[in-house]
C-alpha cells in the first residue's frame, strides 16, 4: 500500500487536502483524512498497520498517528513551533520526529507507548528528515550544520553525527 497527500481546488472555496491510502498501483484509494489545511509526509509503521502524518488543522504543525485498523486518530505531538517529519522505527515502538519545542529543529526520538521524548541533536543549524537504518541502531537526517544541507549519522542513542555527504 501506498500513502500520499491530494489537493483538491474547488473555485470559491478553500482546497481541501486529503491523506489517502491506495494498493501500491494506485488503484482502490480510499480517502483517510480531509483537511482544509495542509497534511504531509505520511509515514506507514513497520506492520502497516499504523500512519504517522503532519496536519496543520487550527493553522499549527501537528503529528497524528492513524491506526487503520479500528479508525483511530492519536494526536501525538503538538508542542510549540515545529512538529514534523515522523518516520517509524523498525519495530514499530518509537517515532523520530524533527520538533523545535526548544527553540531550533533538532531530531527526537519518541517512546510511542509513554510518549517520552529524547532529544539526540544540539546543533544551531536545522537537523530534520530523520530516517532509521534498517537495524534500528542509526538515525540518518539531513542537517545545514556545514553550511549547506548534508546527509549526517547518529546512534539511536545519541553521540556524535558523523557527516556522510560532501557535496
């Protein structure tokens, strides 16, 4: 299955935006959310079971999960300044999340089930776009710490980012 955001123009009206869902050819899309206000980057848990997005419903960034299983919509961050970017941990049990609830776009990763938060970057530049490594053990985000944006690796942990781009 696929996820992907749609706008819809209506002439006279606000566009509607909608988070839909359809098998990986495009065919049978079934609608999930409708918003008058933007929604992004979707992010299917590991089981498939699960849709993490950004909505900017009352006109702020906000991460929902979306359990497609029973309808379910858990409002899961919505600190002030910027909530976006959720991307699923292999096990399905966390969420890296670029959030500035601090001040600056840093990556944090979040414990789905208390919904506790670890900051892993303390860097003035942007760090945002969180990816994990197939076991798990790394976080891959883009950062302009050097300037312009670069790819950069990190313990899921925390520690050091080592640059992994030079261009």
């Amino acid at each position: 299955r696929i996820a992907y955001v749609t706008r819809e123009e209506v002439r006279g009206a606000k566009p509607v935006y909608k988070l839909q869902v359809a098998d990986s050819d495009g065919v049978n899309p079934q609608t999930v959310v409708h918003s008058s206000e933007s929604l992004m980057s979707p992010a299917w848990s590991p089981d498939s079971k699960r849709l993490a997005y950004v909505s900017f419903e009352d006109k702020r960034s906000k991460i929902y999960v979306q359990n497609m299983t029973d309808g379910r919509r858990d409002l899961v961050a919505e600190f002030t300044g910027i909530n976006g970017a959720p991307a699923w941990s292999p096990n399905g049990r966390n969420l890296a999340l670029t959030l500035s609830r601090d001040g600056n776009a840093e990556i944090y990763i979040m414990l789905l089930e208390t919904r506790a938060l670890q900051r892993l970057t303390r860097d003035p530049a942007i760090d945002t776009e969180a990816a994990w490594s197939p076991d798990g053990r790394d976080i891959i985000f883009t950062s302009d710490r050097a300037g312009t944006p670069q790819i950069y690796r990190m313990s899921a942990s925390g520690g050091t980012a080592e640059r992994l781009t030079f261009e």
